[in-house]
C-alpha cells in the first residue's frame, strides 16, 4: 500500500505543478495526474530502461520532486523512447514510462502522461508527432529546438511546450535529464517521425 501512496503522491504534486502553465493542455494534464488518487489500476509488467545507471546521479538531487521519483522509481515500467523508429544505438539511451493512457498504469484514452529519461550528452534528433505535447522538466538541463530554432538550455522547473506537428529535438549536457510529458489530441504515437 505505501508504494501505491507514494506513486499517487508524486503524480499528485506534479498535478499541481501543471497548474502553473496556463494552457489547455497543461489543465488536461493536471486534471489526468490529480484523478489518479481515486482511478484503478492496470498492472503493467515492470521493465528497467537500459539507461537506469543514471538513476543513481539523479538521486543525488535532493529536491522535493526527485525523492517522490525515488520512493515510486520501482513502481514504474520502462520502454525505448521513439516507438521503434530511433537507432538501437540511441534508443537504448533515451528511456520513457507512461503512467497515464493507452497504456499506461492507470488507463486513459485522451492523454498519455510519463516521463523522460535520457543520459548525459545524448542528441534526441529533431522529430514530430500529431499529438500536442508538454514537458515539465524535473531533473537536469537539456537545450531545447523548436521549430527552426537555436537550441536553448532549460533547467528544472521549465516547462516546453509543441504544439501538434512542431518539429524539435533536444540535447542533454553533462547530467541525464528526468522530465514528465503529457501528449493530448492524436495520442496514438503512429505519426512519431524522425
């Protein structure tokens, strides 16, 4: 019981986290992570990501945030980031879990919501997707493209936002980087393309 508390907590406070960026998708977010606490639950089966050696240098970050991911981290299942489409070589460096949708531990047909979990200097290439997507950062700094942009650094606390086809891409510097996304609209991932 006390992991499932501890998994509900932490979503719950990134709930009210979202609730700082004032748009749709950020509510949707917000309302899908604060319904959890009264949701059932689907049993996933539980992977490691390939790259969960990093786990150990993003606990070192003692914020509020990171010790709830270190009280729930083995209640979450893990898959390669990019839906099969990213190189071996790079996917096994860019790990997601998704907690909310199709699915996720707790289903929902509208949104998937999970995180991000990709090791020091690694270059996610500029990609798109229908759905519209939002990341919140937790842990680390990566620099950020959006569109025809020039990369820009955004730190734990950040939010970025695409908007439905915008292409991006993001680079990690020296630590991984640890971030929630939420996808709204056309979740189904069969628009993903490198």
């Amino acid at each position: 019981m006390q992991n499932k508390d501890n998994l509900i907590h932490f979503f719950s406070t990134l709930g009210e986290r979202f609730k700082n960026h004032k748009s749709i998708i950020a509510n949707d977010i917000s309302d899908a992570l604060l319904a959890t606490k009264t949701m059932p639950r689907s049993m996933k089966l539980k992977e490691s990501p390939s790259n969960a050696k990093f786990f150990k240098l993003l606990f070192e970050d003692k914020s509020n945030l990171m010790q709830l991911f270190a009280n729930c981290v083995d209640r979450l299942h893990w898959r390669q980031a990019g839906f099969g489409k990213l190189p071996e070589k790079l996917s096994c460096q860019i790990s997601v879990t998704e907690f909310i949708g199709p699915d996720g531990i707790f289903e929902n047909p509208n949104v998937r919501i999970g995180l991000l979990l990709q090791s020091p200097g690694i270059h996610y290439p500029r990609h798109w997707h229908s759905a519209e997507e939002l990341y919140f950062i937790i842990s680390g700094t990566a620099n950020w493209a959006i569109g025809d942009e020039k990369e820009n650094p955004h730190a734990p606390g950040s939010f970025v936002h695409h908007v439905s086809a915008q292409k991006h891409k993001m680079t990690t510097q020296s630590e991984p980087l640890l971030a929630l996304w939420g996808w709204t609209g056309d979740i189904g991932g069969t628009s993903y393309s490198i």
